[in-house]
C-alpha cells in the first residue's frame, strides 16, 4: 500500500515538472532566399526545401545542425554546433561568402519568447488584466495617459524612444495604444525599433496589423512580420 502511494506520488511530481520543462525556439533562413533543409541532432525538420525553417518547443541547450543548401548546380553544406538559450527564440542566417560561394552561419539575435495572458475570470475590466512571462513576474497594463503625456514633453524622437521601451521593460499594452505611441515618433527607423521591442507585450496580437498604419514604407512593414511573426503563441 505505501509503495503504490509513493508511485503515485512520484508520478504527479514528474507530471508536474513536466508541465513546467521550459523550451526553446530556433529560425534558420537563407540570406539570399535559397531553398534549404534543415536537420537538427540527425533529423531532417523540413520535408520540402524552404528558405526559412522555424523550430518551436525543441530542448534548450547544445544542438547538432546540418543544413543543405539548394542550389541550381549542385547543393552545398554546412555543419555547425549551436547553444539554444531556454526561453528564447535564436535566429540564424546562412549567407555565402567568396568565389566558391562557402557557406557560413551567422546568430542574428536571441529574443525572450512572448509572454502568456493570465486573466481573473472574476474581473473582465481590462484595466486589472495581469500578465506573466516564462519566469514568473507579472506584468500589468501601462499607463497609457501618462506615458502619452511625458511623450510630449520630449523634444528629441531618441528621448521618446528610451521613455517608451523604458515604461514598458515590465509593461503590456494594446495594439491602439502602440499605434499612438508611433504616431509621436517622427523617423521611420525608430518606429520600427519600438514597435519592434513591443510586439512580444502587445496583448491583443490578433489587432497587430492596426499598427501597420503608422509606417509610410511597406519594407518597414515586412520587416516586422519578418522578426515577429514567426513567434508561436503559448
């Protein structure tokens, strides 16, 4: 009887554990959009060629990758070994180099992967909605009004920058809320770089394309959808 109690009691506690493992994300692309396929640890991930593979909910840690090439001529490879932070999307970008065109593969960034909504069942107000990320830290709706009021204060687009990503390192908001946050920024670049760091706190993801109307280029656009949408959402 005490043994089958321990069995049980130790199942739970490696079902629990299980439900808490953390994991990790990888993207590889071609720099120059060239068909490629990916194997990781001695498995083939993609079974058509594609110039972008994306990896969701793989182990975090040390990895074995092969990648092939597809070319019009003949198909070229590339073998490295790479690390996979746990809670964090890697991105990598194979490009080509020289007369023999050898491949090489670059880290383009590590992002923490987007963060998951917590909400009270008991209260629907929006304005007591908290959220939490991988680790555990809430994260509560910003202060619009108020973030929106120091933005005018601000001359300079570098200062209304760094006040924005600093209200919002432990903040969410909406996808309307962003897009009048961009509509204060004068340069093009720096929209991009803040609705860039905001996609992963924008709570309503599905009302993102709203933001869309503060860019005047389309390059501007796709270079969003390129860095963010590959995210999986948990």
């Amino acid at each position: 009887m005490m043994k089958t109690r321990l069995l049980i009691i130790a199942g739970l506690l490696l079902m629990s554990f299980q439900l808490k493992a953390r994991h990790a994300n990888a993207i590889f692309q071609t720099e120059n959009g060239a068909p490629m396929i990916v194997f990781l640890d001695g498995n083939r991930i993609n079974k058509h060629p594609s110039e972008v593979v994306r990896l969701n909910k793989i182990y975090p840690g040390k990895h074995y990758v092969r990648i092939e090439v597809i070319g019009k001529r003949f198909n070229r490879e590339i073998s490295r070994r790479i690390h996979l932070r746990r809670d964090f999307k890697t991105k990598f970008l194979i490009n080509s180099f020289g007369r023999r065109r050898n491949l090489d593969m670059v880290k383009v960034y590590e992002k923490p992967l987007p963060y998951y909504v917590e909400v009270s069942r008991r209260n629907q107000n929006r304005r007591h909605y908290k959220y939490k990320d991988y680790r555990g830290v809430n994260y509560e709706l910003v202060n619009i009004n108020r973030l929106m009021q120091g933005l005018k204060q601000r001359r300079f687009d570098d200062e209304r920058v760094y006040l924005t990503k600093s209200a919002l390192s432990r903040r969410s908001l909406y996808a309307d809320d962003l897009l009048r946050i961009l509509n204060h920024l004068t340069f093009e670049s720096n929209k991009v770089e803040v609705a860039d760091f905001a996609y992963s706190r924008v709570v309503d993801k599905e009302n993102f394309y709203i933001v869309y109307d503060a860019f005047r280029f389309q390059s501007s656009i796709r270079q969003l959808q390129k860095n963010n949408y590959d995210d999986t959402w948990f």
